[in-house]
C-alpha cells in the first residue's frame, strides 16, 4: 500500500511543477503584451493632458485665450500684472519666453513694435505668431495741426524706446464687437495648432462671443437714453467704443497715456468741460490720477475710473475680475458722466 501511495504523491508534485511551468511560461509570453498596452495608456494620457502653451501679448488678449483655449490650452501673459502696457519693454528674457510658446498672441497696428523684428529674425520658426487685428478696418488717430513737438522732447522719447506717434489707432479691443473678430483670430490659430481639439476651440470661442453679443447689447440698452454724448477719457483709447455707440471722446491725452499735453491743451479740456457742463474727468486704474484731479478740481468736476483694460490691477485679479465684468465696470461709470436715465 504504501508504494502506490508515494507514485501518486510523485505524480500530483510532477503535476504541479508542469502546471508551474506552464503559468510562468504563459505569463512571460503575456507580460509584453500588457507591458506595451500599459505604455500606450501612458503615451495616450500624456497627450491628453498635454497643453498648447500660448503666450499673449498683454491682457485682453490673455483673457480672450483663455476663454478659447480652456483646459486645452497654458495661457500666460508676456507683460506683467499691473503694468502699463505703453511704458513697458521687454527684456531679452522675456523674449526668450517665446521661443518655448506655441502660439504668441499679440493685438498689432503698432501696439507692440518690437513683433516685427522677432518674426524678421527667423529665430522663431516653431512659434505661429497671431497678430490679432489683422483685417479690422483701424482708425487713423487725429492730430491737431497747431500742435508742435519740441525737438529735445522727440528725442527723449525716442531714447526711451516709446512709440508716443501711431500710425493707426490700435485700442480694438474695447470694442465688443470687434473683439470677436480676435477671438475669432485666436481660435483659428489653436485650431492650426492643435487639430484634434478643433470642435472643443470652436465650441469656446462661440460661447464667449456670444458672451460678447451680451455685452454689446446691454451697452447699446443703458446707453440710449442719455442727457449727453461726449466724455473726456483719460488717453485716447476709445475711438472704435465711440463710434461703435456714437458717442464722441475729448480725451487728457494721446494715443499713449505717457505722453504729455501743454499747458495750452490741458486749459483747452477746462474750457471744454466748463462750456459743455461735463460732470466727470475720467482716470485710469494703472496711471497716476492726480492730473485727472487737478483739472477735474478746477473745471468743478469729479474724476472715476474709465478703464482702457490694457491691463488689470493684482486687486482686480484677486477679485477675480474679468474683461466682460471691467467692461460692465466702464459703462455704469459712463452713465454717470453722460447722464443716463
């Protein structure tokens, strides 16, 4: 009895060992399959979660990105927060950053001069540069013909590297409808970028103009009964905002607000709001207000905030302030200075 016994142990360990075998054996012929399988779910995850890396130029622009671009998209902007677009240069480092960009988005019609030379350089082939407000129909700003420029002065500015002279009027983006003209630019370029994602872009970018068609209308609305159509801004950035609603702009100063009026023109915007009954001289949140208080004090006005939206304050931002919601800002304060019912 006990021979058998031991054969049939040997047989059940002989069994086992060959049924070992042949797990270890399948398992090594499965492993690479699952191996490469796992590889390519991580190849697949990471280019879902790979971002288009855009940079815009200055704020609008920013935010207009950001709305087309969502979760798709790493937005950032080239000028810092809280600075003056029109007193700003950039560094060598801050060009730099545009070479590690897909995408750069700038407004154009001379608003950031130093574009021109980066695309000239040949430097930059890997990055599609969108400028913005191609194909919008600018404005030539108006020059008064009495007006005369000290030559020392010219040559000051031309030191500093400011472009106090523009050819075209480049402030489109405050005006709604001209905007989606932008987006509608900016969209395009992710698309280009970015195939895959082209329905998500689209999808986005008609949620925001439709946003915009929003704000146009409730602008149009609150303005169309008002005691007055002229306001006096602080720069002259509100020509297309103007003729988009008819009204009419007086402004501090030019087309950048750096440059500077005599005191022959800064009597000219007292007389003007005395003789036209004007209640309110308009500032900016990123500009020193005390020249808008000063002439404000002696024309017996009072100063708010019209703001050009070239760039938000670090304030406006934690509050978590938008372009539709500054927009939103700008008009009530307008309805204040054009007396509207």
């Amino acid at each position: 009895m006990k021979k058998p016994t031991m054969i049939a142990i040997s047989s059940g360990i002989a069994a086992t060992i060959i049924l070992g075998l042949w797990f270890a054996q399948t398992q090594s012929i499965t492993t690479p399959n699952q191996t490469s399988d796992q590889n390519q779910s991580i190849v697949e995850q990471i280019e879902v979660t790979q971002k288009v890396k855009i940079i815009a130029s200055f704020y609008p622009l920013y935010e207009f990105a950001r709305n087309v671009g969502g979760e798709k998209a790493d937005v950032s902007s080239l000028i810092p927060i809280g600075i003056e677009p029109h007193d700003w240069d950039p560094s060598s480092g801050d060009i730099l950053k545009l070479k590690g960009s897909d995408i750069f988005i700038y407004n154009g019609a001379g608003f950031e001069p130093f574009v021109e030379q980066l695309i000239d350089s040949g430097e930059y082939g890997g990055v599609v540069f969108v400028e913005s407000a191609k194909g919008i129909d600018l404005i030539k700003p108006e020059h008064d013909d009495e007006e005369v420029h000290d030559e020392t002065e010219e040559e000051h500015n031309d030191e500093e590297g400011h472009e106090h002279d523009f050819e075209y009027d480049p402030h489109v983006w405050l005006d709604p409808i001209l905007v989606k003209h932008q987006v509608t630019m900016i969209k395009n370029a992710m698309i280009q970028t970015d195939p895959q994602n082209a329905q998500y872009y689209e999808i986005n970018a008609n949620a925001y103009n439709e946003e915009l068609d929003g704000l146009d209308s409730k602008i149009r609305k609150e303005l169309s009964n008002c005691q007055q159509d002229t306001f006096v801004p602080f720069h002259n950035a509100f020509s297309y905002f103007a003729n988009r609603y008819g009204l009419k702009v007086f402004p501090l100063s030019g087309i950048a607000p750096e440059s500077e009026a005599t005191a022959a023109e800064l009597k000219k915007v007292v007389d003007f709001v005395k003789e036209h009954q004007i209640n309110v001289i308009f500032s900016e949140e990123l500009v020193d207000p005390r020249l808008a208080q000063v002439l404000a004090d002696e024309a017996g006005a009072q100063v708010m905030i019209f703001s050009p939206l070239e760039g938000l304050t670090k304030e406006d931002l934690a509050t978590g302030k938008t372009y539709i919601s500054k927009m939103e800002e700008n008009l009530e304060n307008l309805k204040v200075a054009l007396e509207c019912q």
